[in-house]
C-alpha cells in the first residue's frame, strides 16, 4: 500500500474550493478535507492549487509531431511519445487523440493510414512509458471516398470511445463563408485560387456521393458498438436537429449561437476551443467561444492544436466571464468526463476517484503553471 498526505493546498471540488488536505492510496483518492491535516509526514504545499485532471476530448497535436513540416513524415513511436509528454506537461491526465480519417483532396496527414498511432500506444503502454491515459477519438470526413477504409484499422480497438462527423466542404458549416475558406484552403495548404474554386464546384457532388451516406454509416457505427458520437461545425438549427436525430450527444465547435442555443434545447452539450477563448476569437470568422461562455451556451472546452491552451483558457473565463473555480474547471474536467462516460471514474476531486491531479500555481500575469501532474497517484510531470 502507497499513501501520500498533501497539505495546505487549494482544492478545487465539483460546486466548492477552499484550503484544505488530500490523502492518496494506492492510486485513488482516499480522505480529503478542510484546514490542516494535523498529521506528521503531509506535504505542505503552501497553498498551491490543486485541481483535477484535464481532459481533453478533442486534439489534432498528435499530428503536428508526425508532420511537422509540410511532406516531413516523423516517425510515429517517436512522435507518441513527443506528444504524450507535452500533453501531461500541459496537465492533460486523459487525452483523446484525435485521428483525423479521409480527406476528399487526397492530400496531408489524413489522406493516409494512421494505423501505426494505436500500434505506437499500445507499445508504449506495454512497457509503461505512456505518462497521459490515451483513448481514441475517429474524426470522419463525410466527403472523403476513402474514409471508411481509413477507419477500419481502429474499429476494434478498445481505445476508440469517440466519433465525430465531419464536414469542411468550402462554402457551409465551419467554412460558410468562402473568403475565410479561401484564405485558409490557399494559405495552409497551398492551393491557388483557380483550385479553389474548382473544388468549391466539385462539392455538391462529393456531399451526394459520399457525405450523405458516410454519415448514416458512421453513425450505425457509433450505435452498434456503444460509441459516443459528436458533430462539428453545426451552424443552422438544422444541422443539430439532424445531429441528434443520428444519436449524437456531443455538438463540436458550433459556429453560431443558433446552433448552440439548439443544441442545448435539444439536450446536446457544447464543445468550443481554448485558443478561441485566448486568442478572444474564431480563426475562421465563427462565433467567438467567450460568448458562449457568457450566454451560458459552453459546456467544455478542446485545447485543439495548443495543449496548454486548455487550463490557461478555463482560468481566464474565471476573469472574462466571472466562472467560479468550479465552474471553469468543470468545463476540462466533470463535463468531459460525463459526456464519453468517464464520471464514476474521474473528472474530479472525491473520494474513490482516480488520482487524477495537479499542483498548479499562478503567475503574476494571471496565468496558471502546471508544477505537477499526477496520473492515478503517480507523478508523470
């Protein structure tokens, strides 16, 4: 049996904070209360925070570390383990990795196989050197004819718990408006304007040949084998009507507050980005995450594409929207937890939980610093 007594901390609980004391065995956690422990061997920690896990339900980083230049192809057990220590670093104790499954242009990352991911982690978690929990989120792009083929590697794996459809066809949802779409689709990935606007033509037929039945079948998927199943870029009432009508429960980066008031009505909960909390907008245009936040329309946050972003982002809602502790760590904590089924286990500080935990301190520009990142009990950061 291992025990550790941590005093003089600042716990954060689900509806409560205050000064107080946690005792961990063997992995879980164990008593917890307010004031000093009164026992000899605690470790004071001089009024440190101590926050709950993150989880992250949503993030490309893994890909940035396989490609980190254009056509530059990383190793994959190498560029696991690269994002595994920058997602623990970041205080991220459960990560949903997301892999990205077709692209209609046959191009990038996601126009091939990423098989050698779930080899990577199952690997690396054979011999224990895996520091995050790591699950799997299938991010489907309707349009893609290949996209099926590039999900059945990861069909069976015990590691996938998540589905999300997608659909960045230029001209609707993330990309409605196309001047926003030309800077991106010419800019990131290279395409003059005259390729631009033959795809922008092409896609009406690719939403027919491809997009419409891709989404019944992933969703068939998401039913038949108990998968938690989330849309993206919603933008009309419609679309989150058709959302729920598939079974999702999860609507991803809706772009307007039509859509997100929608799909709180319709029982949906909301997911919108940490760089769009700090960067204090969307990078395409769409609604802006503080907003939502204010509106009472944003039930968690995704770091996306920056893994610190997400603690940094829960603490400036603190500020920006007047969110208590709880509230604003609810958003990358309990929320995340109780929507892919995680909350008998974690998602917050009590007794019988995981260990989950960090030691975070504030820096006097406000900004919280991750000293210490625990998973089940053990100190991976």
């Amino acid at each position: 049996m291992t025990e550790r007594l941590i005093d003089n901390a600042r716990l954060v609980l689900a509806g409560e904070s205050f000064l107080g004391h946690l005792l961990l065995r063997d992995g879980r956690i164990a008593a917890l209360g307010r004031g000093p422990a009164g026992a000899r061997g605690a470790e004071d920690w001089g009024g440190d925070w101590l926050l709950p896990g993150l989880i992250e339900i949503h993030t490309d980083n893994l890909e940035r570390h396989v490609m980190p230049r254009p056509k530059v192809v990383f190793p994959m057990l190498g560029a696991v383990q690269a994002h595994d220590a920058e997602i623990a670093a970041a205080g991220i104790t459960t990560v949903f990795d997301a892999i990205g499954v077709g692209d209609p242009y046959d191009q990038g990352f996601r126009a091939r196989s990423q098989a050698g991911a779930l080899q990577a982690l199952d690997r690396l978690q054979a011999v224990g050197a895996l520091r995050a929990d790591h699950w799997l989120h299938l991010r489907c792009e309707l349009p893609a004819p290949n996209a099926r083929e590039l999900f059945e590697p990861f069909a069976a794996s015990p590691r996938l718990r998540l589905l999300s459809l997608m659909d960045h066809t230029p001209g609707q949802r993330q990309w409605a408006d196309l001047a926003h779409a030309r800077v991106y689709y010419t800019g990131k990935k290279g395409w003059s304007d005259g390729r631009f606007d033959t795809e922008v033509a092409l896609a009406p037929e690719r939403q027919a040949a491809h997009a419409r039945p891709n989404r019944a079948w992933f969703a068939e998927i998401a039913r038949r084998q108990g998968l938690t199943l989330a849309t993206h870029d919603d933008t009309t009432e419609a679309h989150v009507d058709e959302a729920r009508a598939l079974g999702a429960t999860i609507s991803e980066f809706p772009t307007t507050l039509a859509a997100a008031r929608q799909a709180r009505r319709c029982g949906l909960a909301t997911v919108a980005g940490a760089p769009n909390v700090l960067r204090g907008g969307s990078h395409s245009g769409n609604v802006a995450a503080l907003e939502l936040a204010r509106e009472g329309l944003l039930d968690m946050l995704s770091s996306d594409y920056v893994p610190t972003s997400l603690l940094q982002a829960a603490w400036r809602l603190r500020r920006e929207a007047g969110f208590t502790p709880s509230e604003a760590l609810a958003l990358v904590s309990l929320n995340p937890a109780r929507a892919c089924g995680f909350a008998a286990d974690r998602g917050q500080i009590a007794v019988g939980l995981r260990a989950d935990l960090l030691r975070v301190v504030e820096l006097e520009e406000g900004l919280p610093l991750v000293r210490e990142t625990l998973v089940a009990g053990r100190r991976v950061c």
